[in-house]
C-alpha cells in the first residue's frame, strides 16, 4: 500500500476551503482508516423550526466519505468522487458540537464504500450515513475538465 500524507489533518484544515469553510468544518483526524471533522452548530447551520438541517448532516457525511476515500489514493496520483449519498437523521439538535466519524467499508481499485456517524457534544448518534465513490486514474474528467484537487483559499 502507497504512503499516507503524513499531515493529512494539515492539509485538509490549511488548504482546502469551498464547502469545508462555509459549513464551518474542522479535521481533528485523518489516518488512512479514520476521518474526524468537528462542526460548532450557529445559526447558518439551522432550518426554520431551530434545528440542524439535514443539509449539515449529509454535508459532513459526503466531506468526510469523499476525503477519506481521495486521500487514501492521493499518492497514486488518483482522485474520488461520489456516486452516492445516503443519510439518515436520528436524531433533533439545536445546539453545541458535531462529531463525524468516517471509516471504509471497501476500498477497491476502482470504488469505495465508506460509512459515517454523526454524534453530538453528549455523544448521542443523531445521523448516520453511507457513501459510495468512483477511483478515477489521473487525467480523468468531470464535465470537461480535468479533475485535480483545488486548493485555492476562498
């Protein structure tokens, strides 16, 4: 098996922004079989009745999925994206932290299957969630363009 960045936590916190910045997300983990994100929950995280929206949940299950799977191809020179997202809500939260925890399920040559659980700061389960991706060789593309990791600050 390839190496692992060694600063994966790093990496993720310091140089990839788009949708991680915006919904406010935080690696605490990133090994090869792991991946740890936290959220603070305010208010853009909330739907009109003041809880979480499923839009965070499923968010924080596709991040985590997709980064554990990219990374685990990065030296490879290969990318990961996502066929598939299925997310189940448990459980109502209005407030404190997030904790998302993502572990493979099957990591083959050409797909992932990874699996996610959300809990909150009283370490209740509130969504769980399962991720299938596609292993794309390098010079693959995405509606015209090559895919290639963005690491451009937003």
């Amino acid at each position: 098996m390839k190496d692992f960045p060694e600063n994966a936590v790093e990496m993720i916190n310091e140089l990839i922004g788009g949708f991680n910045k915006s919904m406010g997300l935080h690696f605490v983990k990133a090994v090869r079989n792991e991946f740890v994100a936290e959220i603070e929950i305010d208010e853009r995280h909330l739907q009109p009745y003041g809880i979480v929206h499923g839009g965070v949940y499923a968010g924080m299950i596709e991040t985590l999925c997709s980064t554990g799977a990219a990374l685990n191809v990065f030296s490879e020179g290969k990318s990961a994206v996502g066929l598939e997202n299925t997310t189940s809500f448990l459980r109502a939260v209005r407030s404190g932290t997030l904790r998302c925890t993502a572990r493979p399920v099957l990591t083959g040559r050409r797909s992932h299957v990874w699996e996610a659980q959300v809990k909150d700061d009283r370490d209740r389960l509130v969504a769980t969630g399962r991720v299938r991706l596609i292993i794309l060789e390098p010079g693959s593309e995405a509606d015209g363009i090559t895919v290639e990791l963005n690491t451009k600050q937003e």
